[in-house]
C-alpha cells in the first residue's frame, strides 16, 4: 500500500490541469511507465468512470489503487493524489487575508491556467495518438468533442 501511496502523492504534488489531464499523467505513469494496467485495461476504465456520475479521474485513480491493492489500495491512491490538493488550499485559506491584494498571486494564478491548458492539450494529443486508428474514432471523437 505504501507504494500505491508514495506514486499517487509524487501525481499528486505535480498534476495541474484538472481532471482530463489527471488521466492523462494516470495513463503514462501506470500504462506506460509502471505497467499497473494494459492500455485495454485503463480504456475500459476510462469509459467506465466517465459513465458514472462524479470526477472521472478520482474513480479512475482509486480503480487503480484498487487493482495494485484491493481496497487499501483504492483508499491510498485517493489519498495520496487528494492530499497535496488538500494542503496547498488549506494553507491558501489561512494565508488568503493576507495574500488578497498580491500580485504576484495573479501571476501565478495566470501561469497555472495556462500550464493546464498545455497539459490538457498534451494528455488529448497522447491519447490521441493511441487510441485514434481509424477514420471512424477520429470522427466519433471528433462529433464527441463538439
């Protein structure tokens, strides 16, 4: 559990961009890199998240989690992504007195915005890339995204 735990925290710290870009960094850290799930095998899960109601990457990551480590494992991956998240704003809230006329906070407020345009842009393009083999799902994908 503590290794589900440690790769979900180290998401966690670095994933900006929401929840289509949270599946995107879940695709290449534990389809490519780790080798947790087959690309069939997160598609699926892909699908079935975006099914259900809620934030499809938190189902997906603790669907993970739950592969690795059976329920354990689905409540140290929920864990471990959420509480970085969890911090920073509990930090932001008590500091936000303080901070609410800075500039440099829109700055970098700006800066996140657009960091999670390009991870967005790149999550879309890599799976994309993998899952787009014929005219038929570029279409299909393509009528979706409209």
């Amino acid at each position: 559990m503590l290794s589900v735990f440690w790769h979900f925290l180290v998401l966690g710290l670095y994933s900006f961009g929401g929840p289509a870009a949270h599946i995107g960094y879940f695709q290449r850290a534990f389809v490519e890199d780790k080798k947790w799930l087959t690309s069939s095998e997160f598609n699926q899960a892909v699908a079935l998240c975006q099914f259900l109601p809620g934030p499809a990457s938190s189902q997906l990551g603790m669907f993970i989690g739950y592969k690795k480590g059976h329920y354990l494992g689905a409540l140290a991956a929920f864990v471990g992504f959420t509480l970085p998240s969890f911090a920073l704003l509990t930090i932001l809230a008590i500091m936000s007195s303080s901070l609410s006329d800075s500039s440099w906070l829109d700055a970098v407020i700006q800066a996140a915005k657009l960091l999670a345009v390009i991870v967005v842009a790149d999550a879309l393009w890599g799976m994309g890339k993998k899952n787009i083999t014929s005219k038929t799902t570029f279409f299909v994908c393509l009528l979706t995204a409209i």
